[in-house]
C-alpha cells in the first residue's frame, strides 16, 4: 500500500498527541461530558485518577475524529474541552446497551489514519503490528522528514512512524477497530483481521478523495500538495492562486530545484485567480474554504473539476 505524501503528512498530523484509546478510560470521560458542559485536563486526570496526561490524550483522540472542540481561558492559559453538538447528540442517543463508542462509527470512519488502517487489512489479512509499522509506518517517517528537511513546518520537526508506531497501532487503531465490531485480534500485537462487518465497511472507503483541514498552519497546503504531485512522477502542473501564492510557489520551485528534490523536468503554468488549486491529468488538489483543502487521484474528478475551472475563467 502506497501512501502518497499529502495523505502521509495529514495521517501524521491527525495522530498528534494520541497515546490510548482503552474503554476504562473513555466511557469514564466520556460519561462526564456527557453530564458537563465543559471539562479541565485536570478534571480528567481525576476522573481517571492519573498523574500522567492520558486523559488529555483522550481529548485528543476525540477532537481529531470531531466531536470534541477546546478552547483555552486567557486568564489561566487552561484548556476547555466540550462536546459538538452533534457529538453530544449522537452520545445522547445511544441505546442503553449498545457501546458508549458505536455511535461515534461514523466519525471514526471519517478519521483518516483509521481509514488507511482498515484498506491495510483489506489488501493485507493477518497483518501484524509490526508488518503494518514497516509498511505504512516506514513512508510516514519518509514523508514527514522530507517536510522537516525542507523546514516548510513548524509542527513536523522531526521525521515520525506516528501513526503507524507500535503505540499507536496497538493501543488505538486496533482497540477502535475492535470496539466497532470491525477488526479481531489474536492478540495485541496481531495478526489482525477484518470482521465480515469490517470487510463490508472497508470496501466504501474511498482511498481516491480526500478532504482535510488545514491542521497546521506554518504548511502551506500548495507546498505540500506541489511535493505530492511531484513524488509521483507528474511533471505537468497547472496553478492557479492569487499573487502572493504564486509567487510563494515560484521561489518554492526554485528551492526543491537547488536542493535538487526535483527529479523530473517541471512545466509549471501559473494563473492569478481568488482561489487556489493545483491540476494535473490525474490528480487535483484545491481549497474550498480556509479551514478545508481537497486532494483526489480519481481521473473521473478530476476531470470534473478541470471541467469547472474551465468555466470559471471562461466567465
């Protein structure tokens, strides 16, 4: 299974300060928030009665499947953590014995490293940990130190197996896979297996199109995007932003030139516009709003969206 760098780089960055994701310790925070508007890191260690920050690994977890939300009390620097709405909707309507995890399925499924996880066993029944953290967890580190080498990053300072390390795919992949109903283990450490259910779930999930939020806000989505395109091969691309991106662009070519990342000639058209993308034949990544970016691989989308930039400029 090859991870092209965009999805590389976003599963790292969607992983971020995640450790756990044991039910001893989310029904119990869960049930909280359930019961609060808002919660404290130190409440949660009280609830969990730990000294350690698992709780706020917890909270992490939560709000990089979205449905959790922080903010953080000028006075005291203390971060709040409380439910969306539709979180709290979905928690609240859970049926007495269904698990307090099956309504979130949804949100998990969403979940990129998640994603990757399940198509994994998909294409690799029996997988173990270790199979799966040479394979995937190998070309995160890859990716993640050709960001950090070329210092377009403030958070990526460091090349990462995150989230294909052993922790991660012990302790949270193959315990969310087994709370769904989606994936057996014979043990921590594997061989995994998706469940029939699984199986039947995996098939939908689509590897082609992706939507993600702009996590990290020192990494230009173009940049990354640039060097995704790059990595496969592509050497016609079109651009289109406004000034400043363009130009931002133009010195970032110029830079992987030097430094001599680029392997194949570049042609690279450049339009002014108010909004920004990057097309080639089969691939197109553009940004819907400032929180959102698209990437997809998929010829038949990227045909539609060609078809569309073609009408803007037309108007």
């Amino acid at each position: 299974m090859i991870l092209p760098k965009y999805l590389a780089v976003q599963a790292y960055l969607e992983s971020t300060g995640i450790a756990f994701a044991d039910m001893k310790y989310i029904e119990p925070l869960l049930e909280a928030m359930l019961e609060s508007k808002e919660i404290t890191a130190e409440a949660g260690r009280e609830i969990l009665g730990h000294k350690s920050d698992v709780a706020r690994t917890i909270y992490n977890l939560f709000q990089h499947i979205g449905i959790m939300k922080s903010r953080v009390t000028q006075e005291t620097a203390e971060e709040h953590y409380s439910l969306t709405n539709f979180g709290r909707f979905l928690l609240e309507s859970k049926k007495p014995k269904q698990s307090i995890v099956q309504p979130l399925t949804p949100f998990f499924l969403t979940w990129l490293p998640f994603k990757i996880y399940l198509r994994f066993l998909l294409q690799n029944p029996g997988a173990d940990l270790n199979e799966i953290r040479t394979t995937l967890g190998s070309q995160v580190v890859k990716h993640t130190t050709d960001v950090k080498n070329l210092k377009i990053s403030d958070m990526i300072t460091r090349g990462a197996y995150m989230p294909f390390n052993e922790m991660v795919i012990g302790k949270v992949l193959g315990n969310i896979g087994e709370y769904l109903g989606l994936v057996t283990r014979e043990k921590v450490n594997g061989p995994c297996y998706l469940s029939p259910l699984g199986k039947y779930v995996t098939v939908s999930i689509d590897m082609q199109n992706f939507q993600f939020k702009n996590l990290d806000q020192s990494l230009n989505p173009l940049q990354l995007a640039l060097l995704d395109f790059i990595d496969r091969g592509i050497s016609n691309i079109i651009v289109f932003a406004d000034e400043s991106n363009l130009n931002g662009l133009r010195q970032f070519n110029k830079t992987l030139e030097e430094s001599e990342y680029v392997k194949q000639i570049l042609h690279i058209i450049y339009n002014k516009s108010k909004f920004n993308a990057l097309m080639s034949t089969d691939s197109a990544y553009w940004s819907c709003t400032k929180q959102f970016s698209n990437l997809t691989y998929d010829q038949i989308k990227v045909m539609e969206f060609n078809s569309k930039i073609m009408d803007y400029l037309e108007v």
